[in-house]
C-alpha cells in the first residue's frame, strides 16, 4: 500500500507517541513505506506452538511486520480483561483487529476465522497464511462468501467490515 504524504505524517506522528509512552515497546516506524508498529506492553502472546513448530506468537508479530511495512498504522492491544473473555488483538488504524493464521486446507477454514473475530468485536481480520501452499486468493473470496451467505441468514452472527492479507 502506498500511503499518501498526509497520512505518512499522522502515522510519523502517531509514531512519536507510542515512543513516549511506557506502556507500548518495540514501537517501529517504516520509512520506506510509512507504516508504524507497536506493541502493548500487556499484550499476551500465545505460546502454544502450530502444526509448522511456531509458536502462535510470533504469527502476530509477523503480521504486524508485514502491515506495518505495507504502510499500515498497527498496535497491539493490552488483552488484560475479565477472566474467561477475550478482546481483539489490535488495531489497524482506528479499527478493531485480529489476526487469524490459516493453518488448514479444510473447506471452512477461512470462514471460520473470520467468524472467530467477529465474535471477538473485531472490525477487521487479518489472515496470516504461515505455508504459502496453502494461500489462494479464491479460497479467501469463498470463504468470505460463505460466511456473509450465513451471516445474512442468522442476525446473531457478527459482521467484520475488511479483510487484510
């Protein structure tokens, strides 16, 4: 994503911020692209380790790397809540995000994840795809397309504004 120079200049400023502020380390600005990362310092990392010998964790810090180096403004959030709920990972901007990594081939995988932080409050869901192999760009649209099919048929079922790859 290319970001206008406007917007290079608020992200450089929110940026600034987050610098100062104690509660976010590992703050990161991109000056190729604009983008800008950081981290709360209440921010829990999932340590369970993945079907590819990685644990969860570093998926969160390899999408914000990767938004934040395509110009994306990116925090992740304190996730310090009530027992037994869980909140959104971050933000993208101003919006709710949450980064779901796709590590099957099973044909409601995609939706499933985007169902998932949907019912977390999120705004936005970024699929993370740790094997390439198992990334198709119509998959994604299906997947997609089958959780708005639902969706619209049960008003329980939460809406998600954007999908971020």
């Amino acid at each position: 994503m290319i970001v206008s120079d406007q917007q290079r200049d608020e992200n450089f400023q929110e940026y600034l911020r987050l610098l100062n502020d104690p509660n976010y380390y590992d703050v990161t600005f991109d000056e190729k692209s604009g983008g800008v990362s950081a981290i709360h310092k209440n921010h829990q990392f999932d340590k369970k380790i993945g079907p590819f010998g990685i644990k969860r964790g570093a998926y969160e810090h390899t999408a914000i790397t990767i938004l934040r180096n395509n110009g994306y403004m990116v925090t992740l959030a304190s996730e310090k809540t009530e027992v037994g709920s869980k909140q959104c990972d971050g933000f993208v901007y101003y919006s709710s995000m949450e980064i779901k990594t796709v590590e099957g081939e099973g044909r409601w995988a995609i939706r499933t994840k985007i169902y998932d932080a949907a019912k977390q409050g999120a705004d936005v869901v970024v699929l993370l795809f740790p094997n390439k192999n198992l990334y198709n760009h119509e998959r994604v649209l299906e997947g997609w397309k089958m959780y708005e099919e639902v969706r619209i048929r049960n008003i329980d079922w939460p809406s998600i504004s954007s999908i971020r790859l």
